[in-house]
C-alpha cells in the first residue's frame, strides 16, 4: 500500500502519464474494499457459530477475530505488491504496445 502511495507520488512527479498513477491509487483502494469485505464476511458467517455464550466471553471471540483480520490484512499487503507490480507491467505493456 505505502509502496503504491510512493508510486503515485514519483509517477505524478516525474511528469509521466497521470493515469498509471490514478491506476495506482484505484488498485490501493480496490484492495482495501476488497479486505473490508471479507472481514465482515469472515465476522458475520463464522463468530455466531464459534462461541453463542455468555456476554462477557463473547468479547474473547471478537477480540481474536480482530487479531485474525489483522493478519488477514498483513498478508494481502504482503501480496499486494508484487500483485499491483505485475498489474502495471501488463497494464503498461497493453497501453503502450512496447515493454519498458
């Protein structure tokens, strides 16, 4: 994510063109949507089922699913690099009709 931001800034600075930067930036918020969207997937489907007692203990499970959703995120920001890289070569290779 923080890589895309960097590539934003240095694509827009460098006076190439505007839309592989604006590419950038959707791909960043395309994933965030898309990792959003599964967390609350993964909430509503599973946390009901693991654990339907008490109140206070039903914490613990909400607790444990915020700390799998962090990991969650860690590993697709881990994969979202080479992703949106691969994405921009083949977009750019499509673009322009010649490899950079």
């Amino acid at each position: 994510m923080i890589d895309d931001l960097i590539g934003l800034y240095r694509t827009v600075n460098s006076g190439r063109t505007v839309m592989n930067g604006v590419m950038l930036a959707g791909k960043a918020s395309i994933a965030f949507a898309f990792l959003v969207a599964v967390g609350f997937f993964l909430t509503y489907t599973f946390a009901p089922k693991l654990y339907s007692g008490p109140d206070g203990l039903q914490l613990i499970t909400w607790v444990l699913y915020a700390l799998a959703g962090l990991l969650l995120f860690a590993f697709f920001s881990f994969l979202a690099g080479p992703v949106a890289l691969l994405l921009n070569v083949g977009a750019g290779m499509l673009g322009r009709g010649k490899k950079r």
